[in-house]
C-alpha cells in the first residue's frame, strides 16, 4: 500500500473535467485506490464519489493505491496534478 499527498495548484479545484481525468486513472488500475480530503475518504474510481468531495484549489488531497499497480496509478495521479489537469496555460 503506497499513500501521496497531493496538493491542488490549478485555479479551479477539482471539478468535472479533473474528477474525469482522475477516474480515467483510476478506472483502469487493477489496485484499490480512495481519495481522501476534508476528513472524506472515497473510492476514488467513482466519478460522483470524487465530484461530491468539492475540492477547491490550493487544497491538498490525498490517495492510497493498493495493489500491483499502486506505484504506477500514484506517479500517473502526481503528474495529473503538477500539470494542472491541463487547463491553466503556462501559469
């Protein structure tokens, strides 16, 4: 089991467009992944379940992956982040 820490640098938080890329991720691993924020602890492979969180930016969230992959969904989660789910520009 491996958990990140991961903080929200994009202008918007995680609405719709991120929360879908996140489940893009994690839809596809074959290891247990939850997102926890704000005392919160969902699965994070349910698109509702990560909306429902209202993550706003400048926020720091964290994942637990669990399973074969979990090194993997972690590194894919953490450059989804630093890039900003790509939607800021060159900020």
């Amino acid at each position: 089991m491996i958990s990140k820490e991961i903080p929200v640098t994009n202008k918007m938080g995680v609405h719709a467009r991120p929360a879908g890329m996140i489940v893009n991720i994690t839809g596809k691993a074959k290891s247990e992944v939850t997102l926890e924020y704000d005392g919160s602890k969902v699965n994070a492979k349910s698109i509702l379940n990560v909306m429902m969180l209202a993550i706003i930016p400048g926020a720091t969230v964290t994942f637990t992956a669990k399973g074969e992959d979990e090194r993997e969904v972690i590194a894919q989660l953490e450059e989804l982040f630093r890039n900003k789910f790509n939607e800021d520009g060159n900020d």
